[in-house]
C-alpha cells in the first residue's frame, strides 16, 4: 500500500520513490529460479532450453538495466539536492515534480498494470494481426487523452499546487510551485506515451529499450542540475529569488529528460515491427470491459492520492518552518525503495509467477508454502539493512547527501527521518507481497478495499504526530505512519488471504521472524557501540561519515550473519551454504 511519493512511471522512477501495490518500476528482476535452491542443470528439450536462455538473457539485460537506472537515478536526486538544497526551493521541486506524476498515475498508470499489459498479451496471442491493430488504436486513444490531460493539468496548476501545497495559492512559494508545475506538468504525455510503448514492446518480448530508456531521462536531469550548479551556483536562495531563468532551466531540463526518455522508445518499435499508425474506431478496444477491469485499480489509485494530498501538505508545513520537507522525505523514501527494489521486488517477482500458477490450478497450498517461504526470506534479509539505516542514519546522511547548497542542517533533518524510515523497510515488503498475492488470485478488488482503512489509519497517525510534536519531527512523523499502516495492511491482508488459500504458516514466520529480531537487535547494539568509538560525532566530517559508514556497516553485516548462523535462521544459512559451494567448485 503506498505511502510515499509517486515516481511518474519511466519517466523520474528511479528519480524518487515509488507507489505500493504494483510492481516497482525499475526494479522486476530475478532468477527464475525457485527460492533457496541451488541452479540446476536444464534438460528440457531444445525448444524449451531456447525458450530459456531467451529468458535468461532479457533477465540479464532488465538486471544489468535495473542497476544502472537505479544508479542514475540516485544520483539525480544528489545532484537536485546538490543543486536547489533541502529548503522551500528544493521542496518546490518536488512538489511541483509530483503534480504530474498524480495526474498519471489516477489516469493511467494503475490500469496500465493491472488491465492493460495483460489484455495486450492476450490480443497478441489470439488476434490474427498479432494485436497490431489493437495496439494501434490503443496508442492512438492515449495519445488523445494523455494530451488532453496534460494541457487541462497545465491549466489548472494554480489549484493542484493550492490542492499539495499547505492549502495556499498565493506567496512566493506557492508562485514558485505553480511556474515550475506548468514546466512539468507536461511531462504526463511523455510519461504515458512511454509506459505504453514501453507495454508494447514488453508484450513482442523486446526488454532491453523500456530499461535503459529511463537512464537517458536521469542523465538529462544530471546534466540540467549541473548546468544549474555552473551558471547560478550551489547555493540556498528563496522562493523569491529564483528567477525566471532559474525556474526555465530547472523545471525545462525535467521536462526534456521525460521527452527524451519517450523518444529513445521510438526505434525499438520499428525494430519489433510494430508500426504506428492512427486508428480511431475506439469501439473494438472494449473500453466497457477495460472499465470494468480497471475500476478497483482506479479505485485503489483515489484512495492513495489522498493519503499521498495529506502527506504533501504536512510536508510543505513542515518546510515552511525550516524543518524536512518533501525534498528530504523524498531522498530518504529513495534509499527505502532501493532496499525494496533490489531484494523484495526481486523476490516477489520470482513468487508472482509460481504463486500465480498455482492459484490458476487450484493449489492454494503451495500458493500459501510460497507466500510463507516469501515473507519469512523478505524479513531475514532486509531486517540487517534496516538496522544499518536506523543505526549509520547519520554517516549516511553525511556522506550521501551533504554537498552544495545541501548544508549541514539538512543532512541532520535527513538522518532523523532516516532512522524512523529503517522501521517501515520490512513491514513495507511484507504488505507488498501480500498484495501481489491477492493479484496472483487473481483479486484487485480486496487489495483496494484494504487500501481504505489502511490509508485512512496512514492518515490519522501523521495528523496526530504532526498536531503533537514539532515541525522538526513532522518528516520521522511521516514515516512512523508509513510503517504503521504497512504492518496494518499486512496483518489485514494476512487475515483476509487464509480462508481462501488455507495456513500460510504463521507460527514458522513468527519463530523466524523472532530469532530475526535477536539477531537484528544484537547487530544494532554492535554497531552502534563501534560507531560510538569512531571519530566524528553527531555531525561528521565526510571522512569520518564515510569510516563510520564503511566500519558500521561491516560490523553490523558480519554480527548479524554470525548471529544468524548460530540462531539457525534457515533464510540466511541457506544462502550461505549455497554461496560456499560454488565458491568451492
């Protein structure tokens, strides 16, 4: 269920953090190979061993993609940070950056996954044409809509910012919003235009331009935030003063990234074969049908916008106050969703497919074997990178982050929302593939349900601790409220999910998940004792945030892992058998 900012589908995904419930973009790789089992020599017949060395080789290129993107992707969020800092104009920025990306994603990006991909595989596969035509006339209604709703955006962004921007319309913050909302909010036509060839291209088994296109789009950003740094400099300025060549050459390069991104796109259409041409009898795309399948996913996609209207405008009060803003909460979801993406999502992605399978076959037990095995792996493996990030919250911070107009206070305010995320990273993918569950059911309905009160709870929680603590505290605040409705959605979701597939074997995943938390809090007392007996103190030098970082981070690794062996958490001495014995081959 998300929690976090939206990253406006391929076009800023791995510039910011993500929305929940559907498949992370950037981030869909793994190994076919089921979970905790060494590889195994292949001996299907040579049709089938085709079949799959084609498989490996576009997991490969998604991976080798993946990583890269995600790569380029952070470090566009450095150099943005570098380049604005983390006050109200940084903050303007990304909450001028999300007005987009909201647009789409109620618009488009929900259904794309959750109806569209799979009725074009499934045109592809009984249309005559291959569902060319379809796709035609698909790509021909969303050019239409998308451009509508681009243009309708851009005149309306004076009530989108007053709707996330802490209520107000006018002041030099909220002006500074608006200007930069009608540079980007264009970018909901190339975002969608790439998504949807991005789909069409996945669909005619073409991965390698949808993953590297994204990487164009980051480097644009790079190069716009460093042509920013050399011509006005790294420095704090106020809404007021960022003038119009400021605003142009910030909101113009995002913008640019986007189209660049959705052009790179283009040739790999030609080389599929696919042929772009305008059909506009929209009857034969079943658009009733399309409705009916995308309604709880439309549905899901409301009820997320509002928690997500919340969070912003408690947010940008925040930053109005000198204290983390959208752009620090922005950076920290970032490194939640790398965490996230590289391990969970790679999990859940193996799991989707077999956990699919064996609800299309009726065998709920093995649905509910994969689930258990899931959760339990998900928690042991990424509970020692929570605690790096609540223990090392500061030298990462420091040594992340602090450069430019990114000073010394707003490395600090990034370090305490930091350490309040560490607590939502497991309960986060834990709700995550509990939901995709659901969809492996196939069920979209109950998730979005679910969504309901978990987004309402989200939302009570951040307005209480906001009401109750100070603005230093608001952006922790959000987080603490994240985790809480993530551990919320998982237990619901748990509840729901065992009269239709049976035990999930609760009490197995409350023994790991025990001796996880032994091991966890040992590897967190370690580490913050070592730390401690580091130079440097609560505000570091870049030297010493990077020793803290580089000395913490091994000793938490390695405690945890001893910890782990000697526990017997099976998640983790499997992966450390299997990793002795092909380094002893």
């Amino acid at each position: 269920m998300s929690g976090g900012l939206y990253r406006s589908a391929n076009a800023a995904r791995d510039g910011g953090p993500g929305a929940g419930g559907r498949p992370q973009d950037g981030a869909t790789f793994i190994s076919a190979e089921p979970l905790n089992q060494p590889a195994m020599e292949s001996t299907a017949p040579p049709q089938e061993q085709v079949a799959e060395a084609s498989a490996a080789t576009n997991s490969a290129v998604m991976a080798v993609g993946s990583l890269v993107s995600r790569g380029t992707g952070f470090l566009r969020n450095l150099v943005i940070a570098a380049a604005l800092g983390g006050a109200l104009v940084g903050d303007a920025y990304t909450t001028a950056q999300i007005l987009p990306g909201m647009v789409y994603e109620f618009l488009l990006g929900g259904v794309l996954t959750s109806v569209l991909i799979p009725v074009l595989v499934r045109r592809r596969k009984s249309d005559a044409d291959g569902g060319q035509a379809y796709a035609q006339r698909l790509l021909t209604l969303a050019v239409l809509a998308l451009g509508v709703a681009a243009v309708l955006a851009v005149a309306l962004a004076s009530p989108l910012t007053w709707l996330y921007g802490s209520g107000e319309s006018t002041g030099d913050y909220s002006q500074l919003v608006t200007a930069l909302a009608r540079l980007m909010l264009p970018m909901i036509f190339f975002s969608g235009l790439s998504a949807l060839i991005s789909a069409v291209l996945n669909t005619r088994g073409h991965f390698a331009a949808p993953m590297w296109a994204p990487i164009l789009n980051n480097l644009v950003v790079i190069g716009t935030a460093g042509l920013y740094i050399a011509v006005f400099g790294a420095e704090i300025v106020r809404p007021g003063d960022m003038t119009t060549g400021r605003v142009l050459l910030i909101g113009g390069g995002t913008l640019l990234g986007v189209a660049i991104q959705a052009a790179g796109l283009l040739p790999a259409l030609r080389k599929v074969g696919f042929r772009w041409k305008l059909r506009f009898d929209f009857r034969a795309l079943g658009l009733r049908e399309l409705g009916r399948l995308g309604a709880w996913m439309i549905c899901y996609v409301a009820v997320s916008q509002v928690g997500l209207i919340v969070l912003f405008n408690l947010l940008n009060r925040a930053g109005k106050e000198n204290a983390a803003g959208p752009l620090i909460y922005n950076n920290v979801f970032l490194l939640l969703m790398t965490a996230h993406g590289i391990i969970a999502v790679s999990i859940i992605t193996a799991l989707m497919p077999r956990m699919s399978a064996a609800a299309a076959d009726g065998r709920y037990a093995d649905l509910a074997a994969d689930l258990s095995r899931g959760t339990r792996t998900v928690t042991a493996v990424l509970a020692p990178i929570a605690v790096c990030y609540a223990v090392l919250a500061t030298p990462i911070a420091f040594t992340l982050f602090r450069f430019g107009a990114f000073n010394e206070d707003n490395a600090t305010a990034t370090s305490i929302v930091l350490l309040a995320a560490a607590l939502a990273l497991v309960p986060f993918a834990v709700s995550q593939l509990f939901t995709f569950a659901f969809y492996a059911l196939p069920d979209t309905r109950t998730p979005a349900l679910i969504n309901i009160p978990v987004v309402a709870l989200r939302i009570g929680v951040q307005i209480v601790l906001f009401v109750a603590f100070s603005a230093s505290f608001a952006g922790a605040g959000m987080m603490i409220g994240n985790a809480i409705s993530y551990l919320a959605a998982a237990i619901g979701s748990a509840w729901l999910l065992r009269p239709r597939v049976g035990r999930i074997g609760l009490g197995e995943i409350m023994r790991t998940g025990g001796r996880v938390a032994v091991a966890a809090l040992g590897s967190a007392l370690v580490g913050l004792l070592v730390v401690k007996l580091l130079p440097g103190d609560d505000t570091p030098t870049r030297l010493e945030a990077i020793v803290q970082l580089v000395v913490g981070g091994a000793v938490i690794g390695g405690t945890y892992l001893g910890l782990a062996m000697v526990l017997r958490i099976g998640e983790i001495t499997e992966v450390v058998g299997m990793v002795r014995r092909r380094l002893g081959r």
